[in-house]
C-alpha cells in the first residue's frame, strides 16, 4: 500500500476546509485542521476516551463556544424546569 506524502485538502459547503495533516511516527489515526474562510477554527482528530474523532476549537475561539453552550444549557433547564412545574 502506497502512502500519500501531500496534504488533501476537503471543502464543505459552508467555506469550511478540512486539511489532512502529515501523521506523527506511530500514529493510527488521521488528524485535520479545519479552516473557515482561510482562518484556522480548530482540530478533527481521534480520542481514545470518546472511541471517535472530535473537533477540539482553537484557543482564541474556544471561551465563546464555551459560552454558547453554557447559555443553551441554561436555556434548556430553564425550559425544562417551568414544563415540570
């Protein structure tokens, strides 16, 4: 079997890329960068502790999805909270 040395580059629909990155010595998995719009947003790679690959966010846009998800879940107990009562 035959290895490929360049970069695949995959394009979504919604400006987002995703670029194959070049493997560490012994690694079994893949891992891509993903681009929106020419700028990095973060990481798709495997995690053992999930059995999967997961996107892991940049540092510099990780507090606001944190935030994002933070308000839904308020949003959601919120809403969960006033159906029980």
């Amino acid at each position: 079997m035959k290895y490929i040395d360049t970069y695949q580059v995959f394009e979504s629909k919604s400006n987002l890329s995703f670029t194959k990155q070049p493997r560490k010595k012994d690694a079994k998995t893949d891992v891509y960068n993903v681009s929106k719009s020419g700028t990095l947003i973060g990481q798709v790679k495997w995690s053992s502790r999930f059995r999967g690959y997961l996107f892991t966010p940049t540092a510099d846009c990780e507090s606001e999805i944190k935030d994002f998800v933070k308000d839904i879940m308020s949003e959601y107990r919120a809403a969960k909270k006033k159906s029980k009562d």
